[in-house]
C-alpha cells in the first residue's frame, strides 16, 4: 500500500506555484519543501498545511 501523501500548493520567494509535501515515512511524518526549499504560503494554506500535518500525524504509529 502507498504510504499517505498530501501536497499543500504554496509558492516560492518569486511568485511562482510551488508545492509543500507531507509524506508518512515508517511512522515518522517527513515535510518535504519545494524546490529551493522556501515557500510562502497565504493563511488558507498554512490552514491546509496544519490539516495534512494533522493527519499524516494520525497516521503514524507513535
């Protein structure tokens, strides 16, 4: 089974559309940024982001 993925649209330093990564890894929950790794993000998705690190959280086996 593929391990839990949610992507939060974001956008980097410039303007351009980007894309921040929450995977479950063996337990452990990994945030993988966009290229650059920097990303500016508007309150509705820093909301989408607390809700996938939420959820991968729920998914790992603590």
């Amino acid at each position: 089974m593929a391990e839990p993925r949610w992507d939060v649209q974001c956008r980097d330093p410039f303007g351009r559309d980007r894309a921040l990564t929450v995977i479950v890894d063996r337990g452990r929950v990994v945030l993988v940024p966009p290229p650059g790794a920097s990303a500016v993000l508007s309150a509705q998705q820093t909301r989408r982001l607390r809700q996938a690190l939420d959820q991968a959280a729920g998914r790992t086996s603590e």
